[in-house]
C-alpha cells in the first residue's frame, strides 16, 4: 500500500494510503538542546477508512497512551486532513 500524504501535528500524524484508509501515528515530542524537535515513535494503529477517522476516534487512541494531551492539537490534525481531502 502506497502512502499519498503525510500530515503531522506536534505529537500526531494522519497517513492517507492509495486506497484512501487513515493510519494514526502517535509519537512523544521534545526539544532538543541542539534547536531541533525530536519525535519518538509511541504507537501505530492499523488503518481505517476516511469515514472511521473521527474526533473520537483520535481522541480514544490518544488516551490509550496519554493521561493528558492537549485535544486542539486532534482538531488541528482532522482539519489539515479534511483540507487535504477537499483539494483531491
């Protein structure tokens, strides 16, 4: 499966494969002391289909791994997406 787009927040990233599927990437970021951010890869879930990409969704697989997250950043990410599927 071929990857069309890579969309990423801060801590997240949204994967639109050729057949449209979603693939969530959740990382840890931090500053580096030498001026860069480094992300560490947390967790990958499987993909799902544009329709299961949700709020909710999003929102459940962060919890999974953070006891607080900052959910504008979720908002952040399913908007760049949805700007992404409206300019296909």
């Amino acid at each position: 499966m071929n990857i069309n787009k890579y969309i990423q927040t801060k801590n997240l990233e949204a994967m639109i494969l050729s057949d449209n599927s979603v693939k969530l990437s959740i990382y840890n970021s931090h500053h580096s002391p030498y001026g860069y951010d480094k992300r560490d890869l947390i967790v990958r879930h499987i993909s799902v289909q544009p329709k299961e990409f949700t709020y909710d969704y999003v929102s459940d697989k962060v919890d999974e791994v953070y006891s607080t997250f900052n959910k504008d950043e979720i908002d952040k990410l399913l908007n760049k997406v949805q700007q992404y599927n409206d300019t296909k």
